[in-house]
C-alpha cells in the first residue's frame, strides 16, 4: 500500500494580516480571516483539481471518481470566480496526465482563456480580477499553467 502525505502551503506561506485587517475595518474579528480562507480553499474547482492530482501522484490514474471529476473541471475551466489561478495550477498538472483528447481540448480551452488577458509587456497583471492576488502571482500561475506540455516539473510525469 503507498502511503503519501501531501501538503498545500498557499495558506502557509500567505500574509494573512492584510486580510484580517480587512475584516476588522468592515467591523468583523480579524481572527475570522483565517476561517474564510481555509473555506474558500476547502471546496469547487480548485480542490477537485487538486485531488485529480493527488490521486496521480498516487498512482491511481484510472481511479473511478477521476472521469466524474475532470467532467466538473470542464464545466467549470473559465469561470473566474473560485480560485481562478490558484485552481488552474493543480488543473493543468491534472489534465495532462489524463492525457489524450481531454487534455487536448483542455489545453485549447486554457490557452484561450488565459492568452487574451495577458499584457503586452508578458505579464497578467490586467488580469487581476476581484481574486485580489497581484500580478506577480497570476503572471506566475498563468506561465506554469501554460507550460506544463514542456514537463518542467518532473513530480507530474508519469
């Protein structure tokens, strides 16, 4: 039996002073920043990508939840309300070790959506949205995203 321990440090390595400090100007406890955080991340397109790619990396590569999974995946690839780049980071690692036809449209889809939004100087920084992440981060996510048929990352060749 492999056993693995995965571990996600978006929270871990994330100020969240700013964000409790945004609670308390609107009259909340600033404690509850970290509560609203860990929800947001708890649930949709981001942590169905995620568990595709843990279970990959398990090597669980025919298990029976990833078709229903990458289904919602599809369904859900451009919207830009949940985790957008945060989501798409696990989702391209995820479609490319499904592989085939589905990675293929995937791939389409992604480079469409994210391509247009770039600015002239490279960046992503126009396509900071009410996500609130900067520039720097969605430039960062956008480049890994796009690049993943380059097998920079060797964790996600199989």
């Amino acid at each position: 039996m492999t056993q693995v321990v995965v571990f996600d440090v978006n929270e871990t390595l994330s100020d969240m002073a700013p964000l409790a400090q945004r609670f308390a100007d609107i009259g909340a406890p600033p404690a509850l920043a970290r509560l609203w955080f860990a929800a947001l991340l708890r649930d949709g397109f981001a942590r169905t990508a995620a568990g595709i790619c843990v279970l990959q990396l398990c090597g669980e590569y025919e298990a029976d939840q990833i078709p229903r999974d990458v289904e919602y995946l599809k369904e859900n690839q451009t919207a830009r309300d949940e985790h957008f780049w945060y989501g798409h980071y696990y989702a391209a690692h995820a479609m490319r070790q499904v592989g085939g036809k589905e990675w293929a449209d995937w791939y389409d889809r992604i480079k469409s959506t994210m391509l247009p939004i770039q600015s002239a100087d490279g960046s992503w920084s126009r396509a900071v949205d009410r996500e609130n992440v900067g520039a720097v981060y969605a430039t960062s996510i956008a480049v890994i995203a796009l690049s993943v048929p380059a097998n920079y990352l060797p964790i996600f060749q199989r």
